[in-house]
C-alpha cells in the first residue's frame, strides 16, 4: 500500500470520523491499496468510479475509461474479514491484536513489530473493522516515519 503521510494524514482523518460502513471510504482505501495515483485519478470517491457489474448486494467498479479488469471494491468498513484481509496485505510483518468485550468501552486494536525495529500503535474505535482499519493507518504511518 504505498502512501505518503499526507494521503495516510487523509485517511486517518476520515476513519476517525467514521462511525460505521462507509463505501465512499471504502473506495478511497481501495484506490491507495491498489497504488492509484491521486494526482492522476482526482477524487477516489465511489460517484467517480463507474459501476462495472452487480451480484446481489456486491458490486464491481472501476474508473470510468479503464479497459482493465475490475476487482470488486472490499466492504472494509463494514467487514472484519475484508479489514483483516487488508491488514495482512500491507502489513505482513506486523501483528494485530484485537480486544473486544464488556471489559471495553470500544473495540481495540494494537498493532506491533519487533524487527527491523521495534514499533506499536494502539487505537480505539467504535467497530470492529474501523479499529482494524484506524491501527493499520497508524502502523502504515508509523512504517514510514521509522524509513
């Protein structure tokens, strides 16, 4: 997922913000993941990307003009899979722990790593995959600060 701190900056902000599913985010998580270029695509918002194909409630996007395959846009904010699925992704080196219960006001998550040096973040948040995706943003940003 190669970012600079000011799209990671960017999508910090909007996942804070979020309090449950949103596609429009789940779209521009997407976007970055896949190394789109802002500078290239403009806005990474789901109204830019033209509707490819539907199956039930999934659906398939990609920008308007794109003559490519189109992968289908992962319920990140809504889905603890699709959230871990990321995670692993980009992240491989690090661990995540999740703590979840009556024990916590939110769901928490700490992500860490002990080589090649040591780092962690943790983070709170209203959901579960929002969690998940608010400790990836931070560890991605935290990987990056440590280059």
């Amino acid at each position: 997922m190669p970012a600079d701190i000011a799209t990671l900056s960017a999508l910090k902000a909007r996942v804070e913000a979020a309090t449950g599913p949103d596609r429009d985010l789940d779209g521009d998580i997407y976007a970055v993941q896949q190394g789109w270029d802002a500078a290239h695509w403009g806005s990474y918002s789901l109204e830019r990307l033209k509707l490819q194909s539907r199956d039930g409630d999934r659906y398939t996007y990609g920008f308007s003009g794109e003559s490519a395959d189109h992968d289908e846009v992962p319920y990140f904010t809504a889905s603890v899979d699709d959230a871990l699925d990321l995670s692993k992704a980009v992240l491989p080196e690090w661990s995540l722990n999740l703590l979840l219960g009556e024990g916590y006001r939110h769901p928490c998550a700490i992500m860490g790593r002990s080589y090649p040096t040591n780092a962690r973040v943790a983070v709170e948040h209203h959901t579960a995959p929002l969690v998940i995706l608010a400790a990836v943003i931070a560890a991605l940003a935290e990987a990056s600060h440590a280059r």
